[in-house]
C-alpha cells in the first residue's frame, strides 16, 4: 500500500467479478473515506477505453470473497440492504466510468449512513440511483419478456441478452414460480446461464450455441400465442413509436411473437 | 373448428376492453402448483397498437343474445363466431404461462344462455385452474350484469380481480345503445363486489387464513365518444364510482367505428387524445388530490386537448402560482405542473440537505419544460420570470411542448402504477421505479366533497 503514502493518487484495479469489483471499492473507500478528496479512483481492469493516468500509481487489487462479503455487510449496517444492493447494480451494469461512482457513492454512504439516497441533487448520489434504476428495470422487464421454450424432454430454455450482466437475478424469481418444472435461463451475450433443477438453483458458464430444436407440440403452441398477439391489437389505434418505446428492438430478438409483424 | 381459429376470433373479440393490469395482488404457488403474482404487475409484451399485454385476454365465446350498439359480438352483426370449452381456456392459460408468454388469465364473454349460465362458465375456469391445477397466477373474471350474488360470490374466491363495465357514461345513453342491460343489473354486481372485497380485507385482518375475495378490486371501463356525455359528466362519474365502489381503477376507452352505424356517431378516427386527457385527468384525482369540480367547471365542460389537464388548471390559476420550491409543502408541489409525486417526495427530502436550486431541478425528476413558469427557487433564469407573466404565451409554449399533442396517436392505456415524473403520454411502468405509497393529499382550498353517483336512468344527456 506504499502509493497510499506517496503523493500520487492510487489506481484501485479490479478484476472483472463481482468480488473483485468490492474488494477494489473496499480499498479505495478504506484508504480514503473523505467522499470528496478522491486520493484515488477506482478502475476494472480490462476496460479499453480507461488507461491509468500519467501520475497514477495502479494496485491491483485481488478478488477475495470474504473480503467482499464483509465490506458488503459493513456498508448495509451503516446505510441500508438498498444502499448495498446499489452497488451490485453498479457492477453488474458494465460501464466502466460507474467503478468510480461506486467508489465515491460508497464513501459517501458511510459518510451520511441511511439518509445517502434522499440527496439526490448529489451529482454521485443522482448517477448511482440512475444507473442502479436502469439495471432493476431491465431486470423487471426480463421477467416480461423472457420466453421459455419446452423442449423434447420437457425442460424450458430461456435464452435472454440483456444490457446488464444480472441473468442470476432472475434465478429466484422464476423458482417461485415454476417450481414444479426443470428450466435453465442463458444469458447469450455472456455465455452464462442460471438454472432450476427441480430441487436447486444453480449458476454457471455456458457457451452460446445454436437454439435447440422445437418439437411439432411446441411449434403449435408458439403459433397459438403468435396468432393470439396478432389478434390482440387493434388496427385503428397502431402506435409502433410506443411500442418500441416500452419494449425496444434489442429484446426482440427471442420473443416468440413478431412486433411490429415483422 | 381448431384451436388457432377459435384464438383468432376471441382474442380480436377481446381486445376493446382496456385492461390488462396484473397489479394488486401478491401470491406464491402453492405446493405441487405453478404461478405467483407480483404486486407492481409484470408486462409481458407490447401489441402493434403499443399496449401491454399481461394477460391472456380473451372471450369464452363471442356469442351473444344481447345487441348492445357500440360492441362488435352484438347478435345483430354479422361477423365470424367461435366458442372455447372451458378446458380449452384451461389448457391455453396453462401453457402460455408455463413459457412465460403471460402474468394470467382476463376471461370475458359474450352471453348465451342467461347471465347466470355464463358467469358459471367463468367461474368455472378460474375454479379448475385454482383448485384442480393449483394455478397462482393472476385471474381477471368478468361479471355478467345480472348473474346471481351467489354466482358473484363464488367467481370472488377464485379471481384476483373482478370487474363489470359500465361502458356508457348515463343511464339515458345505456337505455338508448344498450337496451337488454338496465342501470340495476350493472350497479347491483359492484356494490356486491365492493362489499365482498371491503369484508373479506376486514376478516383477512382478523385472521390471515380468511378467505381472499378479488384482493386486486374490482374495475371497470367507460367508452368516450359513442354517446354525447362531455368530459365534465365523465371525470364527476369516475369520481362517484372511486368513491362509492371503491373501484381501483376506471378505464376509459376511445370508441372506435365498429359499432352499428345507425345509432352511433360517424367517427373516422378514434378520439384517443381526449381518452388520454382523461387518464391524466384520472390520475390528478387519484394521486395528485385534485377534485373534479377543479378540473372541469361550468364554463369549461370539456378537457383541453391541447394542454394536459394540470397545466390547464394552473394556467387558469395564476393566483396559486409562483410556488416557492423550498417552502411549499408535498400537496402544493403536487400541484406544479412537471412535477409528479416521485419529484415532489424528492424535493421535500432534497431540501433538507440544502436549498433546491435551479440547476438541482432535472436531476430531482422535475419536467423543467412545463415546470418553470411555475415555480420559485434560486438560480432561476430572469427570462423566465418574465415570460411566467402572460399565460397566453405560456399557453403556446408548453401546448408546443406537449407530447400528446404533437402525435397523431399519443394514447396509451397505463397499467396501474404512478405517473412517471408527472409525464403525460408516457405508459406507466412500475418498473421505472419503485413503488410508493400514494402521497398524503392536504389540498390547497376546500376539501374534495363526495360526489353523488352520477349515472342512472334519471340522468339528462347533456347535448
Ligand atoms: S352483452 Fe353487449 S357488450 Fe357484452 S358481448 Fe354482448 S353485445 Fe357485447
């Protein structure tokens, strides 16, 4: 930690996961608490378009699951759950500039403690709960939009590709309500897949492959819900502006039905 | 007939009711069962007219004896007719939820056999969903106007919500387009059902294993434009039905051309944008503590389509305005145009940390378009102040400004949930945000007084 005590402020480098992504705000947060002096920044390693500046000393910082479990719990017993959940959020959104947010919004949430979220003026304050907002409302809308298929054995396959890196925050969801079936959710963009086998929830890695075959009973099935959501609209009052407002064209992609009838 | 056909027909028959909320209820599936509901209501697509589909809605059969004017199943038109059996329904709520396609099941019909023969094929679906597939999704059954209280009653235990449309805005226009249904057989089922939901909440509070009864509430709609009520006799009417059925929600639904065009206006185009100044007229009564008397007055009987309700008012109330942003309290705020209950909430926590400024305003949620000449607070840009002082140019600007004036089709139907930073034309989606108790409301003058029950057969037609 010798940068710390050099006059050059200190990259905090994290890796990729989500540990290392908390290790690294724990660090920097803990070198410096004062919100507004940043003696450091934080960055993900990986990240092409954020280099070191010339008078940053980089430290890597390593992913250490009870490190970053403890600093999650230290920061929820001085904010809130919600204060700490915000940063999972900020991870899981993948833009590189939201590492620093995290990093100054954390400190800030030690410095007013439950109250951090009623500033909302704070420029920190407003991009933490605007980013944090962004990644819970792709979230709901997966649990819209998201489309099983019934394959031959009759499991479900869900493929999604959603902006945020947050597919595991839908494993529970679907657990309460399809309790009784064997489902597997697979988020294509990232190779990672979350799924039920009747008994437990599981996460892992799994590489992006072609869609699996549909079985005739299914193809019927997709063509009854395809000709109900062709049915369901009304001519007279065709809006294809708000219907790609509430539901854009990067979720189309696995619907079943074809918006706009295309 | 096959399946894929009978889909057709009775979902197009379905689809000029509004509603499609899956909001209201929370459940879990039970063991051995499938399903749950979430409170904020899921959407699971958007149709090509851009209204969210939540729900399977569809018609049991589109059969029907009645001939009511402004609806296409009318047994006097001549067009394709289709019947699901009861485990048809069944079999495609079950499959579609399985994979997702949707929150539950919005069962209508039209009537054959008798109210009560139909309201017991309702109320059949939804029971062997419950009972023999241990479905927890989320249920919409339609009361038939004049099926029996037992029937009623039944149809309450298995449904999460109920709902009987009104469609028609007076009893006079009921008696003249719908003249098989009476004024009694459609207010008589909602008080039946206001007062089941009000019971079975008390006992609920007693005991949590009391029996629900449609914890959703019920609803219901109204169609703007198949007969000459004006907007005044409409909002006064939704008011009384919030207040007297404790209804979540009314719809309101832009007549279309498809009824019998001897009785009904030649409209060639739908009149959505007063059905969308009607939602916000709606949601300012609902969650902005506005009365309807204040919206619509004597002398102005009808909503200004060019301006939303809101900014009408206020342009029409110089006298309230400017509000100082960092004294007034919530309900005062409320009243600013551009600002919703979530900015509002969030200038009154804000400023409690330090003085709202100006530049502070668009990051606390405020529509600063429609919200600065209205408004008091440091950092304020002078010209402003000044251009605050003639409503007529004020008038044009936020009319030039407003986004359902400027689209051919701004409507859009919100599900059940707030106002997005008081955006009118924006679809509601919970999503955006997280839901929040509606706000106190203390409200400025006066008190909202209870309106009589604006509709019977006594009622003029205003002409
Ligand atoms: S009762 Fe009237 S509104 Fe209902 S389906 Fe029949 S004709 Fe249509």
């Amino acid at each position: 930690m010798s940068s710390i005590f050099s006059s050059s402020p200190t990259l905090f480098l994290a890796d990729g996961s989500l540990d290392g992504f908390l290790c690294a705000v724990a660090a920097a947060v803990e070198a410096c608490p004062d919100p507004e002096a940043g003696a450091g920044r934080v960055m993900v390693a990986g990240d092409r378009d954020a280099a070191p500046g010339l008078f940053e000393t980089p430290l890597r910082v390593p992913a250490d699951p009870d490190r970053a479990t403890a600093f999650f719990d230290r920061l929820r017993d001085h904010a809130t759950a919600a204060v700490a959940r915000r940063l999972i959020h900020l991870w899981s959104a993948e833009v590189p500039a939201l590492a620093e947010v995290a990093r100054a919004y954390a400190a800030l949430a030690f410095h007013h403690g439950p109250r951090v979220d009623q500033f909302h003026a704070h420029p920190i304050v407003h991009q933490a709960l605007l980013a944090s907002q962004r990644v819970t409302g792709e979230i709901h809308r997966l649990k819209g939009l998201l489309r099983f298929r019934a394959l031959a054995d009759g499991s479900l396959y869900g493929p999604v590709a959603p902006d945020a890196n947050s597919v595991v925050c839908l494993g529970g969801h679907f657990q309460a309500r399809l309790p009784n079936e064997r489902w597997l959710i697979h988020d294509t963009r990232r190779g990672l897949a979350v799924w039920w086998d009747g008994r437990c929830l599981d996460t892992g890695e799994l590489a992006a492959a072609a869609a699996p075959p549909v079985t005739a009973a299914e193809a019927a099935i997709q063509e009854w819900w395809r000709g109900y959501y062709a049915a369901i609209a009304i001519p007279e009052r065709r809006n294809p502006v708000l219907q790609r407002r509430c539901m854009p064209r990067r979720y189309w992609r696995w619907l079943i039905e074809s918006p706009g009838g295309e | 007939m096959d399946l894929a056909s009978k889909i057709a027909i009775l979902g197009e028959a379905a689809r000029y009711d509004a509603s499609c909320a899956s909001s209201g209820t929370r459940r879990e599936a039970p063991a051995g069962g499938m399903g749950g509901a979430a409170m904020g209501g899921i959407c699971h697509s958007w149709a090509d007219d851009g209204r969210c589909i939540s729900l399977l809605k569809i018609l049991l059969t589109n059969y029907c004896e009645y001939d009511c004017a402004y609806c296409i199943n009318r047994r006097s038109n001549d067009l394709p007719r289709a019947a699901f059996t009861v485990e048809e329904v069944v079999t495609l709520t079950l499959e579609f939820y399985k994979r997702n396609y949707i929150e539950g099941l919005f069962l209508s019909s039209g009537v054959t056999g008798g109210p009560d023969a139909t309201m017991e094929r309702l109320t059949r679906v939804a029971e062997t969903l419950r009972t023999q597939h241990r479905f927890a999704g989320y249920i919409h059954l339609k009361a038939i106007p004049g099926a029996s209280p037992d029937l009623l009653r039944r149809a309450g235990r298995f449904a999460d919500r109920l709902s009987v449309n009104i469609e028609l805005p007076s009893g006079a226009s009921l008696q003249r387009l719908a003249p098989d249904k009476n004024r009694d057989g459609i207010l008589q089922p909602m008080g039946l059902i206001g007062r089941g939901i009000t019971e079975s909440r008390a006992e609920r509070r007693q005991s949590r294993t009391a029996p629900r009864f449609a914890p959703a509430g019920q609803s219901t709609q109204l169609i703007v434009g198949a007969s000459p009520e004006n907007d005044r006799h409409i909002l006064h009417l939704a008011a009384s039905l919030y207040s007297h059925f404790d209804l979540k929600r009314v719809y309101y639904s832009a007549f279309l051309p498809a009824g019998n065009p001897s009785l009904l206006p030649a409209l060639t185009t739908p009149p959505l944008r007063r059905e969308h100044r009607l939602y916000q007229a709606d949601w300012l009564m609902r969650f902005y503590g506005f009365a309807a008397d204040e919206l619509l007055d004597d002398q102005h009987p009808q909503l200004d389509e060019t301006l939303d309700p809101k900014a009408a008012w206020a342009l029409r109330h110089p006298q309230f305005f400017p509000v100082d942003l960092n004294r007034a309290e919530l309900g005062i705020l409320l009243r600013v145009p551009g600002i919703g209950p979530t900015s509002a909430r969030r200038i009154v926590s804000s400023r409690r940390f330090a003085s709202v400024r100006f530049e502070d305003l668009a990051k606390l949620g405020v529509v600063l378009r429609r919200a600065r000449y209205f408004i008091a607070c440091p950092g304020q840009p002078a010209e402003i102040v000044v251009a605050a002082q003639s409503p007529e140019r004020v008038h044009r600007l936020l009319a030039a400004n407003d986004p359902a004036g400027n689209t051919p089709y701004p409507t859009s139907v919100p599900d059940d949930g707030m106002m997005v930073a008081d955006a009118p034309g924006l679809p509601v989606q919970p999503w955006l945000l997280p839901p929040e108790p509606a706000p106190p409301l203390p409200l400025p003058a006066g008190k909202i007084p209870t309106p009589e029950l604006a509709w019977g057969a006594a009622t003029a037609v205003p002409t």
